[in-house]
C-alpha cells in the first residue's frame, strides 16, 4: 500500500512519517512540503538520515495521487478541505489531520472555526476517527476526520460511561493541559522558550474550539453533555493530561468495569483502577491512552494521558488507516 504525507514536515507529520518508515504494509510514495520542496526528508529532520532519505516534493497533487494508494493530510484547517476533495474524487483513501470533516453540523463548522465549509456532502461521508470507539464505521470509510487531541482524552474516558448511563451528562468538567507541540511547528512568539518556560497558564476560555467538537461527539451516546473544557499550556514538549470530573451514583467497581469491558479488545487503551495516577511521562513516545479512576462518595475523577502527537495525532492516524486498509488497527504501532 503506497501512502502519502501532504504537509510532512510539521510535527505531526514528523511523527508520522516515523511510524509508516517502519510499517510492514505501507509504503510512502511521496512527502510534501512547500517550504522544504526539494530537500531531503532526513536533511529536515537529521534523526531519521538513513532511516527516510526521501526527497521532499512540492505541491504536485495530481503527480502524487497517480503513484498513491492513501494519503494524510497534515494540513491546517481550512486548507484540508480541497485537497481532501481532490484526493477524495480521485479514490484515494484519506486521513484528515484538520478540523474541516470533524464536526458533522455545517454552521457548527463555520461558526466554531470562522470560514465556509465548501464540500457540505463530503463532510456527510467522512467519518469520526477514533478507532476504539467507531472501528465500524472507518472500516468501511473513505475519508476520516482524525479527532482532536484534547477530545481523545476526554472522549475516550466519557463515552462508554455516557452511554452505560454511570455517570450524569450534567456539569462535566475537564480540565486539560498539554504540551507546546499542540501549537504545531511555526514562529510565533507566545509559543518561544522563553515565553513558554517556568510558566503555566489557561487559555481559550469558555472558546476553544475542540469543546464543540467533545460535546457533539458525547452526543452519539444518546446524552446531551456540555463539558466546561478549559485547556491550559505546560513547559513542556509533548503530552496531555486531563483531569475529568463529573458526578456518579455507581462504585468504583461498577465504573472500572464498565470502561474495561468496552475497550477489552484495545490494545492501546490501558485503565487503571488500583491507586495509580497516570501521568505524561507515562505515555510519551507512544500510542497508549492511560485512564486512571477515582471515586469518593457520588464524585468521580478520570485522570487521561496521551502523547499529543502520537495516540492525540499521528498514531491514530496509522490506526485509522490500518482498519481502512483491512489491518489489525495497530499494526505498525505497538
């Protein structure tokens, strides 16, 4: 299976190509960048000389759909759409790495993210990618709208405790912190070491725009949530914590197992019921997504870690494609 990355020199495409360099069944036909257009992949990113020495291609769709099977698009939002359009008509399967196919509601689209959503019948057809949760639908799919990363770590906890009816959709609180890699890879001086180090701090509060994203996906379970989500920046790379509180007339038992029953054929979901407080550490450089519980009383805390990148990006991405192409979803991956 020849596979393509457009916009392959970001984070998240880094990551990316990392993963499909040493997967048994893909093949990268193409890398694409404009800004790095004819320099060799591993001259970028000198981690992976002799490992991806591929030569970088500029904005050529047409020569890349004729040598690719699928491609993921490491695009910002907005931008997406076209090329997911394009590739989408030519038979390509297609990972979208941007908002642009996430949210099913057009106006929610356009007024959550300021722009027209150009391709209204498309945005019907992809489907939502978290495997652990919808591995049905992307099995049969074309196109995938690759979560967020702050809605993987809520999303993930929530939805099976939703829809077993453990936990009440009322006042949910999610309180996030994530990595500076979440900014993607650009200049821009509130994301510069200096402005970042010894600091901790919210922001998009009451406006960040994966919250509509969370609550409209929660709303597949057949319960009505809105999730006070506050996300915060940390000094650090990579990783995000979510700390998740919300309220429960059923013990920690009851919860565990709830939660343990829907992912135990997920490999990449690990739960946590005895004690242990999951942490970024824990997860970095992996695909794992760690879910610790805590009850006390009709309190319940969930405490969610992933790498942003990685199970919040990239590797899920791999997943998705994996199950799109037919393969065990994490293929490649663990």
């Amino acid at each position: 299976m020849k596979v393509s990355v457009i916009g392959a020199t970001g984070y998240t495409g880094y990551e990316l190509v990392k993963i499909l360099a040493n997967h048994p069944e893909f093949e990268i036909a193409a890398l694409v960048s404009e800004t790095y257009a004819d320099k060799m992949f591993s001259d970028v990113y000198p981690r992976l000389r002799s490992i991806c020495d591929v030569v970088i291609t500029g904005r050529d769709y047409d020569a890349v759909a004729e040598i690719s099977d699928a491609v993921f698009l490491c695009l910002p939002h907005a931008a997406a759409q076209d090329a997911a359009a394009f590739f989408y008509e030519k038979g390509l399967k297609v990972v979208d790495f941007s908002a642009d196919f996430r949210l099913k509601d057009k106006k929610l689209y356009e007024a959550t993210y300021k722009v027209d959503h150009t391709y209204p019948d498309l945005l019907r057809k992809a489907v939502y990618g978290l495997p652990e949760i919808f591995e049905v639908d992307i099995k049969k799919a074309e196109l995938v709208a690759n979560p967020g990363c702050y809605p993987t770590s809520v999303i993930t906890p929530l939805y099976p405790l939703l829809k077993a009816g453990l936990i009440s959709p009322e006042g949910i609180i999610a309180d996030s912190k994530s990595g500076v890699t979440g900014a993607g890879r650009k200049a821009d001086i509130a994301y510069s070491f200096c402005e970042c180090n010894e600091d901790f701090r919210p922001y998009a509060i009451f406006s960040h725009r994966h919250n509509p994203e969370i609550n409209e996906v929660l709303k597949e379970t057949g319960k009505e949530t809105n999730v006070l989500f506050t996300p915060h920046l940390i000094p650090a790379s990579k990783g995000i914590e979510s700390t998740i509180y919300t309220k429960t007339t059923a013990g920690l038992a009851e919860i565990s197992a709830c939660l343990k029953d829907f992912y135990r054929e997920r490999r990449c979901v690990r739960i946590y019921d005895n004690g242990h407080i999951p942490s970024t550490a824990d997860v970095t450089d992996t695909n794992f997504i760690d879910i610790g519980l805590f009850v006390k009383g009709e309190r319940l805390i969930i405490v969610s870690c992933i790498d942003n990148l990685i199970k919040g990006s990239s590797g899920m991405a791999v997943q998705n494609m994996n199950l799109m192409c037919g393969f065990d979803d994490t293929l490649g991956i663990l």
